[in-house]
C-alpha cells in the first residue's frame, strides 16, 4: 500500500482536513521527483555515506512530508544496491516555523515505522531511520556542521518574501 495512502487514513476525515486538501502540494512534490532521484543518484555515486543526514525544509504537517522520505529512501536503497554498498542509516530532519504543529506529523509516525520496517525492512540492526523535529526559519542557521547530505524544500516559495 502507498505510503500516502496508509498516513492519510490516519489523518481525520474532515471536510478541512489536510487529507483531503493535499493535492496540490502531491502535485509540486511529482514534479520534483526527477530532481530528487538524479541529484541522489549523484551523491550515492559519489560518497560511500555511512549515516545520511537528510533534512526536509518547510515539512508542514501532513503525510506528504512522509511520502517524499520514503521515495528518498528507496532511491538511496536502491543505488546503495546496485553499487553494493551497505544502506546508510537514515537521520530525518524535519524544519517547520516554530507555530507549525509538529504533533501532527509525529502522529504519523508509527504507521509510518511500522510501513517501513514491513514493506522494506528498515529499522532493522542493518538499516535504522532516526526522525527529529528541527523548529525554526530556514534564515537563521537550523543544523551543525557536517550534519546533512541532503536538503529540499518543497511549496516554500512564499518564505523566499523575507
């Protein structure tokens, strides 16, 4: 099953909620996806990465949050895979303004775990993923030195207005 799918019935049934009014950031998030999966193949390539730092930058609350990791993970895999390389323990970061209700998304997060630990087998001794909630603007410095191989940001245009 999706991931999108399994999070969104999680997620309330309301005529507001975000479940039913997603679509649109679904749709920036496709349009994406090739940038995604070629500048991954590139890093992959290129650095034999024992613990991936990955940071999505304007996470909101919803599931689409969790679809776009996992389709990052199962690239990341995959490549891990063919150049037979062992797979990177995964450490998500998600960023939000501070008013952002990461509750939410959190919320989410043990059909989420319970999907990727079933359906690819992470969570395993062999392959873990550590999620964190990173408050804050993206104007201001979020994250250490060194800590992140991956960032993206998605529907986060009107932050550019500061």
């Amino acid at each position: 099953m999706e991931v999108v799918q399994v999070l969104h019935m999680n997620k309330g049934n309301g005529d507001t909620s975000y479940a039913k009014n997603s679509t649109v950031q679904r749709k920036i998030i496709s349009f994406g996806k090739t940038i995604i999966e070629e500048a991954l193949l590139e890093l992959s390539s290129n650095y034999d990465i024992d613990s991936m730092g990955i940071a999505d930058l304007g996470c909101s609350t919803g599931p689409n949050t969790l679809s776009v990791i996992s389709q990052i993970m199962d690239i990341v895999r995959a490549t891990s895979g063919h150049l037979r390389r062992r797979v990177p323990e995964f450490r998500l970061f998600f960023n939000d303004l501070y008013s952002n209700d990461f509750n939410s998304l959190f919320m989410l997060l043990p059909a989420f775990y319970k999907m990727l630990k079933e359906e690819k087998g992470i969570g395993l001794a062999s392959s873990q993923c550590f999620i964190s909630g990173v408050p804050g603007s993206f104007y201001g410095r979020l994250f250490p030195s060194n800590s992140l191989h991956f960032v993206y940001s998605f529907s986060s245009l009107h932050w550019l207005s500061q």
